[in-house]
C-alpha cells in the first residue's frame, strides 16, 4: 500500500478514518452504559469466566493499601505472576514478574525487586498512577502468560497478543502485535510495537507495520514476520465472536494470547479498537463492514458468525496468499 494517497483513493480502498470510526462505529454501535464491562478488566474477566471463555488465571485482588499485606500469600504458589491495574491502559502499570530467589522477584528485564518494592509498585496502581482518568485503582495479581513457542523469534521480552476487530459479533480483521525493544517489551503499536496482518480465512500472518513503514523482518531479531501459522485460528475467532454477546459492544477489539500449555486465553477487550489493524493487513474495514451489514438479515450463533466471516473474506484482499 503507498502511503500517500488522495481521499478519494483512500475511500475506494474501503479505509475508515478516524472520525468515521468515532461517528458511525463506535458511537453508533457502542452504548455507553456498557464500557464498564471493557474498560474495568476485572468485571471484563468475571464476566468472561461465566460465559466460559478462558482467561488468564486470577490469584488475587488488591483494593487497599491495607489489602497489601496480604500479597505475599497471594504469590505464595508462584514464582511468575503479572500484577496490573483493573483500570489501566496501553499496557501501563504492568509488572511481569518472571521468577524469584528467596524474598527477591526477578522482572522481564532482569532486574531484581524485593516484596517490598513489589507493594510499592502496587500501592502506585491503587493510588490512580496507571488507571484512565486517574481515578483509585483495583491491583489484580494474574498468572503470567507463556506465549507459544511459534513467537519466539519474533518477539523482544514481552507477550505477543492477537488483536481482532469485531463488528456485530463478527470476527472482520486482526493483527498479530509482537513486542519490541522500542516498545519495552509491551504489544502496543502506539509504543512501537509491530503490526503483522493476518489471512482471516487461514489464519496466517503476512506483512507487518513499524513505526508506519511495512517491514518483514522483527526490527530486533531479523526474524521473517511473514508465514506464520497462527494455531487454533478458528477456535480463536470464535472466542472473539462470542465477546459480542459478553459485552453487547457492536465495535469491538478483542486481544487474546497464545499460551504454550493453555491456548487461546482471552486477555481483554476494547471498546475503542484503533484503525492500524489496516496498515498491518493494506486493507480497509470500510468493505468488510459493508459484507457484514449484507449478511444482518439473519441472526446467526458465534460458530456460524466467525465461519460466515472466514468464507466472505476469503476473497479479499489478504497480506498473504
């Protein structure tokens, strides 16, 4: 895709734009009364647990500065944990820890922090530090994602993540988000993050966007990007189709990892997805948006809507063939 096109180009090629996005998707789509659902992680994974969906494990909650003391028996069993904000954002406020020795947690980077730190770093989640607005805050303390064995060359110290645009609970575009040493490690495009689009039909990855240039390759590992086989695709399309029901957001963006032992877990949602998911597939949302409204004549259930979704799109214009 060029990168400098006219409008008119831009609007044949079926691109959403920002203002269209807010206007006609998610204002028209989104009801307000329902963001808490998203935007409040933790009701996001209770919510998600009734329905069945999988998730990543929760150890415990920490709403007060008192609840702290609590922390060392919530980690007691564990040598790896994540703590983040229920509120927070753009992946701030996330401590990864990866392992321990004695009364010291190791974090993704290396370094050390006792427990103490570790309270210091929840008590800043509790105050507001990370959340939206900058409102008090609830501390969850979750299991720490392995991601897949297929990332590992295309991933700088964070968890690679699989975003997929919903629109009326149908699955209509995804991006894999892979981590980068610009991005401290954290699947956020906005941070530096890399964007590789994927076949929604087959599930595989194809070209991938950086900083706004399309590149192939992992900007720190060299590794292709392109060919990937994305597993238990449509399992996972599935999963984002069914968040329509757990939400009754009609544009949704839906992020689910990989992990090596449990597959497909669902992390969170978004009630806002952004519109890079074009760049990193060279495709617009306005075409598929079209095929799905065409196809509102009948209800059909979450299975039928994500195979419905791979056949219209099977023929669209894909990264990779």
């Amino acid at each position: 895709m060029k990168w400098f096109v006219s409008p008119r180009e831009l609007r044949r090629r079926g691109v959403v734009g920002m203002n269209q996005r807010n206007a006609g998707l998610i204002s028209e789509l989104n009801p307000r009364s329902r963001y808490p659902l998203v935007d409040d992680k933790l009701r996001t994974k209770q919510l998600a647990l009734e329905a069945g969906i999988a998730v990543p494990e929760l150890y415990g909650v920490i709403e007060t500065n008192h609840d702290i003391r609590h922390l060392p028996r919530i980690v007691a069993r564990s040598d790896d944990f994540v703590i983040k904000p229920a509120h927070g954002a753009g992946g701030n406020g996330i401590l990864v820890i990866t392992g321990r020795m004695r009364d010291s947690f190791r974090k993704s980077s290396g370094r050390m922090v006792d427990l103490e730190g570790v309270g210091h770093h929840v008590s800043n989640v509790l105050s507001g530090m990370h959340s939206l607005g900058g409102q008090p805050d609830t501390a969850m303390v979750e299991y720490r994602v392995k991601f897949d064995p297929l990332f590992e060359k295309v991933s700088f110290q964070g968890v690679p993540d699989i975003r997929t645009v919903v629109y009326k609970g149908y699955p209509i575009m995804a991006m894999v988000r892979l981590p980068t040493r610009d991005s401290d490690g954290k699947a956020n495009l906005h941070q530096g993050a890399v964007g590789v689009g994927v076949n929604m039909a087959t599930g595989r990855t194809g070209q991938g966007v950086w900083h706004n240039r399309i590149v192939d390759l992992h900007p720190d590992t060299g590794a292709p990007i392109k060919n990937l086989q994305i597993p238990d695709w449509d399992t996972l399309l599935e999963l984002a189709a069914r968040c329509f029901e757990l939400t009754g957001l009609g544009y949704l963006g839906v992020d689910v990892v990989l992990d090596r032992e449990r597959g497909p877990l669902m992390l969170e949602l978004n009630a806002r997805p952004g519109l890079a998911v074009q760049l990193a597939n060279g495709a617009g949302l306005g075409e598929r948006v079209r095929v799905i409204d065409a196809l509102q004549r009948e209800r059909h259930p979450p299975q039928s809507r994500a195979t419905l979704a791979q056949e219209r799109f099977s023929q669209a214009i894909q990264p990779a063939a």
